[in-house]
C-alpha cells in the first residue's frame, strides 16, 4: 500500500478490519518494521485524536515521528503552476513536499476544507500535491471530502461491539452553530457502504451528501424511521453539498437524547470527536451507557498502525 485516501485504496476491508483487532491485542509484535524509518505528521489544520493516535500506532511499530504544524511552523505554501510568487506564498509545494520525502519514509497530510468555493475542494489539491510530489506513501490524516483513519476505526468499533451479524447502523445528522465539513459523513458513508451492515442516512431537507459517497445507503428525512431498531447510531454535523457551505435555520430537535432511543434496539452511540454537548449530541446520552465515543476513539491508534503496518511491509 502507498497510498490511503478513501476506502477505494483498500482491496479487502474486512481483512484490515481483522488486521486492526489482531494488532489491537498484539500492539508490539511488528515493532521491527519500522525501526530505522520515520514518518513525517504534517497538519494544516488542529488536530487531537488524529495527531496522538497515529503517534502512537508509529511508535508501536519502531517508527521515528515528526510533526510539522505548517499552519504555525512553516512557510505559507503556493499551490499553483505558472505563478510568479510576488504574494504571501513563500514557497512552493513542489519543493515543500519533495523535501519532506527526502526527510520520511512515509508522510501524513491533514487539511480542511474552505467550504467556498465546492470544486476547489472537492478536487484536493492541497492532498493530491502533496502524494504527486513527495515520492513517498502517504497517508490522509482528513482532507476536504475524506477522513478514512477515522472511518476504518469506525467499522473496527462496530465489529467489534456488534450483536447481531448484520448490525442496522445509522447515520444521523445533528445542528451545529457553524458550517462544518462534509469529509467525515462522506467518508463513513462511504465506508459503510463496502461493509455487511444495513445503512441508513437520516438529515433534514436541505443536507444531502454528494451521492458518489452514498451508493447503496438507504436515505430518509425522517430522524425516528431511521432510528427505529438501530443497533449503532452515528451522530454528526454537516454543511449542505448544494448550496455548498451553507447551514438553514432550525431542526433544533435533531439533536439526539435518550428518549429518541427508547425506539431503537438499546442502540451503541458514535461520534468522533470533537462534539459540542447538548448542541449536537446531550450530556445524558454522552455520560450514559450507550455512549461509545471514548472506545471509538481508542480504536484510531488500531486504525492507524494497520496502515501503516501495510504500508511498512510493501515498501520494507
């Protein structure tokens, strides 16, 4: 594996899935691997699960870690071919990323969307320059339309924690008091859709995802039909695809409590991270039993070191 972007880059899910739970109780077997290698972490955008847990899975497996903040640290970066950089841009992505490689074995890239302009960052570019230029693997840390780190570790928490072969999981939308990205319901969708579940999108009029991630979901405007009989519920907040970046008035009583479960079947509820209590997701449900936010969190590191183990053992 050189590179990981979206679930499209992995040839068998449930084998890394399986592969992350083997590492899961085996953290340290693969430790030789990366000994004498080092990845580069590099974020454009703040990071807290992402930066620690995919730390963590380098140092399980004997890496070296650095990580460059470019956003505080770096030069500001030049995007485009053809330019005279009489501007802000300092210096240029060809060089940045060129040199990076030359520093690391494998590189991580974390970058946000601007929610302005939708096919700008629909067509990563901070990303795709990055994996065009830099001469080693690369590894998406979240871009504008993706976070797949977060989505596999997704899909390992409910095979994990599933009762039932074929679990009912739902996707439900939550209000926000600011536009946030589409990358993490796109990439879950889209994850869930190669996985042997029954999957279900629930949001209000107005917020539906772009459909090349929702091929196969079953897609309802009615929040308690798609509850009813779930056994995994994951919550989050997105801006609308079309207008792009835009957030409408009200749908308040989207925001999920325990009374909304008493339909579903004693469902396990997700989110990943950071959420807003009692705006997106209530207190009572988050310090209650169905809450499994912190064990979907702990499973990134598993996520993380399955990749990069792969990626490890192909360029070994």
């Amino acid at each position: 594996m050189k590179l990981f972007s979206s679930v499209n880059d992995v040839p068998d899910v449930n084998a890394l899935v399986k592969e992350a739970l083997h590492l899961k109780q085996n953290p340290y077997a693969y430790k030789d691997l990366g000994e004498n290698k080092t990845m580069a972490l590099v974020f454009l955008n703040p990071s807290l699960r992402t930066r620690m847990s995919t730390q963590k899975a380098a140092l399980n497996l004997g890496m070296n870690v650095m990580v460059l903040n470019m956003d505080k640290e770096g030069w500001a970066l030049e995007l485009r071919d053809n330019v005279i950089m009489n501007g802000t841009s300092v210096e240029h992505i060809r060089e940045a990323a060129a040199v990076m490689g030359q520093y690391a074995d494998i590189i991580g890239v974390r970058s946000f969307p601007g929610l302005k302009d939708r096919d700008e960052d629909y067509g990563e570019m901070i990303f795709n320059k990055f994996v065009e230029f830099c001469g080693v693997p690369v590894v998406s840390l979240e871009s504008a339309t993706r976070h797949p780190l977060q989505s596999l570790a997704d899909l390992i928490t409910i095979e994990e924690l599933k009762t039932r072969s074929k679990p009912k999981v739902v996707l439900t939308w939550a209000p926000h008091i600011k536009p946030l990205p589409q990358a993490v319901p796109n990439s879950f969708a889209e994850w869930m859709c190669k996985a042997d579940v029954d999957f279900t999108i629930a949001h209000p009029k107005g917020y539906e995802l772009c459909t090349d991630f929702t091929q196969g979901a079953k897609i309802t405007n009615n929040q308690d039909e798609a509850l009813a009989d779930a056994d995994f519920i994951y919550v989050k907040n997105w801006s609308a695809y079309e207008p792009y970046g835009q957030i409408f008035p009200g749908n308040e009583d989207w925001m999920l409590t325990n009374e909304r479960l008493k339909i579903t079947n004693d469902a396990k509820v997700m989110h990943c991270l950071p959420v807003r209590r009692d705006l997106e997701l209530s207190s009572e449900i988050l310090d209650g039993k169905h809450s499994i936010v912190v064990h979907e969190a702990a499973n990134r590191v598993w996520a993380a070191q399955a990749v990069l183990k792969r990626m490890l053992e192909a360029n070994h």
